[in-house]
C-alpha cells in the first residue's frame, strides 16, 4: 500500500510519499520511493503505488530510453509522454495494471510537467494528482477540498501534501513510515525536505485538534454570545501562531543549480 501525491505549482514540483512496503499482507519494510533523474536538458523525479520491482525496472529504463531521446531530440512533454507509454507497454498487463506512476519533469527552458500513469494510461495533470490507496474516500475528499481554490506555491503544496500523507497513515492500513516530501524546482534543483516532514506533521496534528475542538464549543447550543466571541478570537490567536510556525519550513534552498 502506498499514498503518493504531486502537485504542479507556479515555481516547482512538489511530490510525497510515505516509505512503508507491505508485501501480500505478510510482512512490512521501509524505503524511500521517490527517485530523482537528469542531465543538462531535462529534470525528473518519480513516485509510486504498486510493485516496487516494476517501478525499479521503469526507472532504469526511463534513464536509458530518455538518455537515447536527448541525442536525436528536444526533450518535450509529449515526447516524455510517449516514452512512459512505451516503457509501461513491455511489462507484463497484471504488472502494469497494478502500479500506477507519477513524473515530475522540468526541461531546460524552464517549463514542467506532471504525468500520472494508470496502468499503461498517460495523462498530463493540470495542477495535482494522487496514486495509490490515495484514490479512497478520504484523500478523494481531502484533497480538492484542500486545493479547492488551487495551489498557489510549492510551499502550499508540501504542507498540504504533509497533511494528506499524514492522515493516510493515521486512518488507510498499510500506509506508514516518514513521510518524504520533494520539490522540483523550474530550472531543476530537487530539493529534498523529508527531514523536515515530522515537526510539520506534529504542528498540523496539534493544529487539527485544536480546530475539532474549538469546532465541538462553538457547535454546543446553549454557548452565550460572550464565550462564543471569546472562541472565536481564541481560535484566531492560535491559528495565527500555527501559521507562523508552518511557513518557516519547505522554503526554497540556496543550493546551486546542477545544470
């Protein structure tokens, strides 16, 4: 079981996943499952929801087939668009139909793309997508709610993919382990916060439930008009000092460009 999440901002990618493998039921491990790619022309990192055989096979044959791609053409979205369906076309059916992929990419003019794959279906995102156990009621619900009036900055993007992946771990079975978070930057940096994952996590937890319970005394029908203005500038005071606290973290890095 796997929760991976992108999103497709205005100054990068962002991408997360937990690190828990649970094979058959039978037993459970942990591993990162993201995985970065590159060269002078193009930028990519790649998640998944399935075999994590299948997805080691599509890496290497990503790297190989878009290593061959940049000595004959320009590296462009389509192009990576095809040679995913390509690759996922060799594998065997029962294969494919059960892992399902994201793809970040950032091309040397600065351009990006976010792919999502279910079996040998290729898609171009507008602006996130989610495989995995992330397609149950919850992250369903979650997620545009979240994102309702979209994602403005990476930023955004991670603490609201920290909080998804989160609450997956907390309420999906077979969802577990750190959470990794990465970004993509337009000019291909890939800046990799994991470490940053569990005080987010720990701040959003404490923020949730401050929030159900500031919700369960405003909702109580004989509060008085006095405790209730009281709740709501007492909510606003922490929610401030919970927001303060957040942006400090998944800010942009100093590190140079690779390209």
């Amino acid at each position: 079981m796997t929760i991976a999440v992108g999103f497709l901002c205005s100054d990068g990618i962002v991408m997360g996943a937990d690190t828990q493998l649970t094979a058959g039921g039978s037993h459970k491990g942990y591993a990162c499952k993201l995985l970065s790619h590159g060269s002078v022309a193009w930028s990519a990192m790649t998640t998944y929801a399935g075999y994590p055989d299948l997805f080691d096979a599509f890496n290497g044959r990503f790297r190989d087939e878009m290593e061959a791609a940049e000595a004959k053409w320009t590296i462009t979205a389509s192009l990576v668009r095809d040679l995913v369906t390509t690759i996922l076309q060799a594998f065997a059916p029962t294969d494919s139909d059960n892992t399902n992929l994201l793809c970040g990419i950032s091309f040397a003019d600065g351009t990006q793309s976010l792919l999502k794959t279910r079996g040998t279906l290729v898609s171009e995102a507008k602006d996130w997508a989610n495989v995995g156990v992330a397609d149950s009621s919850l992250i369903r619900y979650l997620l545009p709610l979240l994102a309702k009036d979209g994602v403005r900055s990476t930023q955004q993007a991670a603490l609201i993919g920290a909080y998804l992946i989160r609450t997956a771990k907390a309420y999906i079975d077979g969802c577990g382990g750190e959470t990794d978070i990465w970004i993509l930057r337009p000019k291909g940096t890939i800046e990799k916060h994991s470490g940053e994952t569990p005080s987010v996590e720990q701040h959003e937890g404490m923020t949730e439930h401050f929030l159900s319970q500031a919700i369960a005394r405003l909702l109580a029908p004989d509060i008085d008009a006095l405790t209730f203005e009281d709740s709501i500038a007492s909510m606003c005071m922490r929610l401030r000092s919970d927001h303060t606290e957040l942006i400090r973290f998944f800010r942009p890095s100093k590190r140079p460009n690779p390209r």
